[in-house]
C-alpha cells in the first residue's frame, strides 16, 4: 500500500458492514453526504479547509469505531505534499516578486503606520489650543475698520 495513499475505501467498507448508507450517517452525525462522498472516494477537491476535514473524518471514524488517529495523519500525508496541486499553484513555477517590491511594500506600511499614529496624536492627545476661545473672541471683540478711523481723526 502506498504510504501517502487515503484509505477511504476501509471507511466504505466498514460503513456498509454496518448495514448503512450514506444518508443514514449523515442523519447521525450531520456531515453533509457529499463530504462523506469525497472521503470515502478520496476525492480532496471536494472537501473544505483540512482543518474541517480532518474535523470530519475524526467524527467518522469514531462513529464507525475505527482508528482515528491512523485516518486523520493518513489524511494529513495525502494533502501535505501536494498542498501546492491542491492550490492550484506551483511552486517550482512560481514567479518571485522582485526584493524591491517587498521592500517597498513594507515602508509604506510602515509610513502608513506613522501616519495613524500622528494623525491620532493631532486629534485625540493635542492640547486645546484656541480652537474654541478665538471663535468666542471674535464675536465679542469691536472691529474698527480703516475708514470708521479716518473718519474720527478728522
């Protein structure tokens, strides 16, 4: 048997052993019969994140009181490898970014964070200044205007 191969076909198996089929389990455990589906087929486009799979396959294991353990780091050492098949993405392909781009990416995160912090800094830790008081100061101040002066000097 190969190593990295899912044993999905014992979880058939034995499901069938016990004289259920799929709908019955999910009634049960309430994992959707197409998850069911592609781990008994080992069909891993199908499934969600491995992190809910492998959620999945532990319930179904337990239910069909098979060996957890074995099916979950079996399932681990199929996805693992080929995570970037699995993606869609190949890393002996991949295009790298320039060191630049990154570089650039970073002072402007970095200027942004400056940015933030004087922009609170002006807003919330300032001291009041006049803001307010010159707004007030200046509807009860007299204007004089050059002409109301010229007028009285004569």
């Amino acid at each position: 048997m190969n190593p990295n191969a899912f044993p999905g076909h014992e979880l058939r198996e034995r499901r069938e052993a016990l004289g259920l089929t799929v709908d019955d389990v999910f009634r049960k455990i309430r994992i959707p019969s197409h998850y069911l589906n592609a781990l008994e087929d080992a069909d891993f486009r199908v499934l969600p994140a491995a992190s809910y799979t492998v959620g999945f396959l532990k319930t179904y294991c337990e239910f069909l009181e098979l060996d957890a353990p074995r099916f979950m780091d079996s399932f681990r050492a199929c996805v693992r490898p080929s995570a970037g098949r699995f993606l869609g993405i190949r890393r002996d392909k991949a295009k790298a970014l320039p060191q630049w781009v990154g570089e650039a990416v970073t002072w402007c995160g970095i200027c942004a964070v400056l940015a933030l912090v004087w922009f609170t800094y002006s807003l919330v830790f300032q001291p009041q200044g006049d803001f307010g008081q010159g707004r007030v100061q200046a509807g009860t101040l007299e204007l004089k205007l050059p002409s109301d002066t010229a007028s009285n000097g004569e």
